[in-house]
C-alpha cells in the first residue's frame, strides 16, 4: 500500500478548507456522501414528523383535561385579591368597633 504524498494531503487539507467539503473522484465516496446526505434528509422528516405527532399528543392530552384559560384565571385571582382587601377593611371596622367598646 502506497501512502499519500505530502502534495495530495495538502491540496485535501486545502480542500477542505476552502469548500467546506472533500473534492474526490472516487465514485465510492462520492456513492457514500449521496447515501450519508439521503439519510440526514430521511432523519430529518422523520425528526420532524414526530414532532408533529408529540405537539398533536400533548395539544389532545391538555384539551382533555380540566384546564382554565389564562383570562378565567385572572378572573379569579382578581375576585380573590378585591375579596381579600374587603376582609382586611372588615377586619379594620371590627377592630375599631371593639376599640370603641372598650
């Protein structure tokens, strides 16, 4: 088996930096780069497909369940803070009340 020379590791090493990519004739790399850059292609709708089925899972899971929206939500969490403050000037006209008593 013959080892590169110097001259043929340089021009690839130059290759690879201008490009970006290795510039061969081998028909078996150029064969195997077609069949790495297919998969990459498959893996990629196969990535996106199941993302798809995940987000329609998650949608159908949350649809069923008994979930408030945010605007009901804040609805209440206002109800309860005006609720709250009520309470607290209840508790301010009792306390002067019994104050008065005394």
């Amino acid at each position: 088996m013959t080892t590169p020379s110097h001259k043929s590791i340089a021009k690839v090493s130059k290759d690879l930096r201008v490009t970006g990519t290795m510039q061969t004739k081998s028909p078996i790399f150029d064969g195997m780069a077609k069949i790495i850059a297919e998969a990459a292609g498959t893996a990629d709708g196969v990535r996106r497909e199941a993302e798809t089925v995940m987000s329609s899972g998650l949608q159908r899971f949350l649809a069923d369940q008994d979930l408030v929206t945010r605007e009901e939500f804040e609805v209440v969490r206002d109800m309860a803070e005006a609720m709250r403050e009520e309470l607290e000037a209840v508790k301010a006209e009792l306390a002067a009340m019994k104050a008065a008593q005394d």
